[in-house]
C-alpha cells in the first residue's frame, strides 16, 4: 500500500509499504478521513519530531475510520465499528515519529483498548467532523487549563484549527464575550461563524483600540490595559505573547497553547506588577471523551473549520495548501481514494 512518510528534512514521500498485519492485542483500521496537522508540517520541515529521524516514520495523527482488523486478545473492538483514534492512546504515538502514520489507507494501533485509543462514534457523526476530534482535544484541554466560566471575557490570539476549536468550547461553557486576534480575514471570518463576537486583524486597524473598544481600558501603575480576564496564545509568533503581557490586566490569565520553537523575551517587570498568571496547556490527557459527546450531540456545526478537502492521490497538493495558512483552515485528506 501506499503511506505517506518523512525520510529526512523538507524530504517528504509517498512510500510503496507493506500493508500492517494486526498482532494479538492491535487493531487495523481502514482510515476513511485524516486531517494535516501544524505539527506535521514541522515534522517534514525539520525532517523528525525533535530532530531529523534515522529511519522513515509515517506521518498523520488525526483520524475516523472503520476497523478492519482485530488481534485474538483484543476485547470490546469489532470489525465493522466506526472508530475515531486517539494517536497518543495505550503507549501509541502515531504519527510522532513511529513506522505508523494516518496518510495510509491501513493503520495499527498496537495494544488497542476501547477508551485508550480506540473510541466508537455513532453513525450520524460524519467521518470528516470525527477526525476534528483530535485538535478539539487540545482546544478543550486548553479551556479546562484556563479554568473560563460564564463572565469572563476572552481573548484569543491565533484562528488556527486550535484557536477555532477554543472558541466552540469556551461557547459550550456558556463564555460569550471572545475576541479572536489573526492575520488573515478568512480565518477571522471562521471564528464568527463559530461563535466569536469580535475579530481583530492587526495588520488593519489598532488592536489595543479594537479590544478596549470591545472590553473597555485602563492602567495598571500607568500601563495602558484592556479588561479582559483570559488570554490564549494560539499563533506562534512572539508578538503575540509581548502583545499580552502588555495589554493585560491585573490578575489576567495567559494560556500558552502554540508552540514557540525560539525562546521568546517577556517582559517579566510588567507581568510581575499586573500579578499575571502564565499557563501552559499541550495535548489532551483526559479531553477525547468529552470531545467525543460533543460531537456526537450535533450542538455544535463545525463545518467552518474545514477549509479543504482532498484525496490521497492529491496529498502532495493538501500539503501545500495547508502550509498556506493565510487561506486554509483544517485540510482533510480522504485516504481511500
């Protein structure tokens, strides 16, 4: 079969491989659906997950598909079930640096639980939407970080697919008051249709203005501020971390959920007199169940997330345009044509 696989940096392949086999305790699945995350396009760039790899790995990690497979000592997982895959479940990590990737028409999953990697969906959930369950995750543990309830009001830097999956939760919270921060309009149009009540390009109008407009301003020991209690950082550009340390208010919470791949200055004197709180948030311990019931209820339309769509045939294609991050959203892969 064919698997698409990182051999090195910026040395991305679609690899003629043998079709996996499914040992005692793993499960094959038939992907129907994989989403190209952030993180793989930084796998193929710097050729690894920290480092260049010494032997290809397959790549992808967000994925729905239908069990194919089952190893004899497996338990609970039938043939035939619509699953989403929880890549880093039971001891796995697929997709982070292992022979196992999503861009495949065949996955293992090694040592397959239901509730570990394993998770059924039911039949009106679409494939497309359950494959969002994975960057849902990290949005979801990055609201439960930040500890939001109804009255806070928000804002959040970056309209990625994270960024956009943080604006349906805190909605599903019962927060209304969120401004989305991003460069590009068509990502900050995504973000109203998903729940935000205001969106900022900086590179349009004054986003110390935009946001007092919106929260109202003040001073912390004569540092200009906007009155708004919680802050996301879902970019990846240092600016915006300097931007929230310098527009915060007093007691204001930051939530760090981007990568930053350099270190960044902060300037610690203005977060010390503002008694700002800073908290990270990566990946998803406990969040896939909970994702799992939201999307199964139909509360929420997800569609705006979803910018593109693509065969496995066109997969070099996909790639491109999600590293296009002016005009993509979440890119969909269909493995199976």
């Amino acid at each position: 079969m064919k698997a698409v696989r990182v051999h090195g940096p910026a040395d991305l392949r679609i690899d003629e491989i043998a079709a996996p086999e499914a040992g005692p305790t793993d499960v094959i699945v038939e992907v129907a659906v994989a989403g190209i995350c952030g993180s793989d396009v930084t796998f193929a760039r710097i050729g690894g997950v920290a480092a260049p790899t010494r032997e290809p790995f397959g790549l992808g990690h967000e994925l729905a598909g239908i069990v194919k497979q089952v190893g004899e000592a497996v338990r609970g997982i039938r043939v035939g079930e619509r699953v989403i895959v929880n890549p880093m479940g039971d001891g796995n990590a697929i997709g982070n640096g292992i022979p196992d990737g999503a861009f495949a028409p065949l996955l293992r999953v090694r040592n397959a639980t239901v509730g570990g990697a394993i998770h059924p969906f039911p039949d009106g959930l679409s494939f497309e939407h359950a494959a969002l369950a994975e960057p849902l995750s990290v949005g979801l543990h990055a609201v439960n970080r930040s500890a939001c309830v109804p009255g806070d009001r928000v804002v959040v830097f970056g309209a990625g697919p994270i960024g956009l999956g943080i604006v349906v939760f805190l909605k599903e919270r019962g927060v209304t008051d969120i401004a989305v921060v991003d460069m590009s309009d068509q990502r900050l149009e995504r973000a109203r249709r998903l729940g935000a009540m205001i969106t900022v390009n900086p590179s349009r109008s004054d986003l110390q203005s935009e946001l007092g407009n919106r929260f109202g301003s003040g001073d912390v020991f004569g540092w200009p501020v906007v009155q708004a209690n919680v802050w996301f950082e879902v970019s990846g550009a240092a600016a915006a971390l300097q931007s929230i340390v310098r527009l915060a208010p007093f007691h204001a919470r930051m939530v760090v959920v981007a990568v930053h791949h350099e270190p960044v200055p902060v300037d610690f004197q203005m977060a010390l007199g503002k008694e700002m709180s800073i908290i990270t948030s990566m990946a998803y311990p406990d969040e896939f169940p909970e994702v799992i019931r939201t999307l199964s209820s139909g509360r929420v339309d997800l569609s705006p997330m979803i910018s593109h769509r693509y065969g496995f045939n066109e997969f070099m294609l996909a790639f491109a345009t999600a590293q296009d991050r002016s005009l993509s959203a979440k890119v969909m892969v269909n493995c199976n044509e």
